[in-house]
C-alpha cells in the first residue's frame, strides 16, 4: 500500500535511500555522512596508499610546504568542491604532505585549505599561499601547490629622550594580553619589544631621567607589524 501525502506529512518522515526517516534523525545521518567521509580521506592520506589515480579517472593531486624548508605539511586537510559549491570529497596530507583526490568527472574544481589547526598550524605565525585553487580538470592530471609562509612576529619599538638627548637604560614595560615584558633602552636611547602576539599593548617608561610626555602610550599590532612609539621629555 503506498502512504497517502496526508499520513507523509503527518508522521514528518522522508525517504533518505529508499527509507523512511524521521525529520528528527536527518541531522544525524548527515553528520554520519560527512564522518565517514572525513575518515575515508585519511585513509587515502597516506602517502603509500598505491593509488592509481589516472586509472580511475581524473586527478587532482598537491602538496602542502613550508615555503623557507620545502618541508611537507602532514594532518592538513583539504575540501574539493563543484560548480555549486558542494563539498564533494576531502583529502588529508600524508607524512611528505601529498594529497590526492582522484576518479573525478572532468570539470570545474575548487581545493581550499580547511582546518590549519589540525595541521599544528598557528594562524597568528602561519599564513597559506594560496588558500584554494580553481581547477578546470580535463583528461590530464592536475599538480597544485600550497605553501605555508612562516610571518615575522609583531613588534614594538620607540625611543626615549630627554632635552633632544637620547636617555640610556631606561625600562620601558610593555603589558597586553598575557604579556608583561620589559625592553632597555640603548646607548641612543631605542628599545625594542619582540615576538609579540597580535593584540593592543600598553607601553610604559619608567624611572626615565626627566618627565616624558606622554607618561604612557598604547599600540595595537598585527601579525608581521612594527610598531613605533616615541617618548620626550
């Protein structure tokens, strides 16, 4: 007997593979499905898997590197999505940071870079160039590459004088965050604050040889930024 649209409507069920499952359960299966998708990527991740790619249709490979040592990148992983930007497989890096998505109709591609945390990526000293890749696939396999760009730490640095002189081994405190450290001043009367996190910062002369104005000053810094401050009195 085939179920009435009314008795359909009524127990709020829906046909998922030719079953019928209850609206409250289809969060679950979807979420089954991407599971079980992630899980099949890292399978395929390792580098020695023995895949054939060509054999089964079109490829898209890469690698994941740290740009300054070519190093590869393990655990990172990577979305393919289609035209309509559906996530259509996932890809994880092996130990020399090879990734394959193979057996692919040929096509329009999008492979972006997901999840750098999983990586031991640290977005505030790492940075991905590029973040995805367009690929338009034909009958030829395609080689991407995605390099990891180590960034400089932010930093402050400034000067002290007194009377137009350079002042010599005032501490000046900087303080944000989780940072409480103090630079000196050289013999030119310039202190330097490194390896700062990104994040607003409050920097403090003290015990300077004359009356500096202002007494204080903040700077807030990004990732890769030098920040001057000067401090006269």
């Amino acid at each position: 007997m085939v179920p009435s649209i009314r008795w359909m409507k009524s127990t709020q069920e829906e046909i998922v593979k030719g079953r019928l499952v209850p609206r409250a359960r289809r969060r679950s299966v979807r979420l089954g499905w991407v599971a079980a998708l992630i899980v099949a990527a890292v399978a395929c991740g390792d580098d020695d898997a023995g895949v054939d790619p060509i054999a089964t249709g079109g490829a898209i490979s890469g690698t994941v590197a740290r740009q300054k040592t070519a190093d590869g990148v393990p655990n990172a992983v990577l979305a393919l999505r289609d035209v309509e930007d559906r996530v259509v497989a996932t890809a994880v890096t092996g130990n020399a940071g090879r990734f394959t998505f193979s057996g692919l109709e040929q096509g329009a591609y999008r492979v972006r870079f997901v999840a750098p945390e999983l990586a031991g990526l640290d977005p505030l000293f790492d940075a991905l160039e590029p973040v995805e890749w367009d690929v338009a696939l034909s009958s030829d396999p395609v080689e991407l590459v995605f390099a990891v760009v180590g960034l400089v730490p932010a930093r402050i640095t400034g000067t002290v004088t007194c009377g137009g002189a350079p002042a010599a081994d005032v501490a000046v405190r900087v303080i944000g965050g989780e940072t409480d450290a103090t630079a000196t001043t050289d013999e030119a009367g310039i202190f330097t604050a490194l390896d700062l996190l990104p994040g607003t910062y409050a920097v403090i002369p003290l015990e300077a040889p004359c009356a500096l104005t202002p007494q204080f000053r903040a700077a807030t810094v990004r990732p890769g930024q030098f920040v001057d401050l000067n401090f006269g009195g």
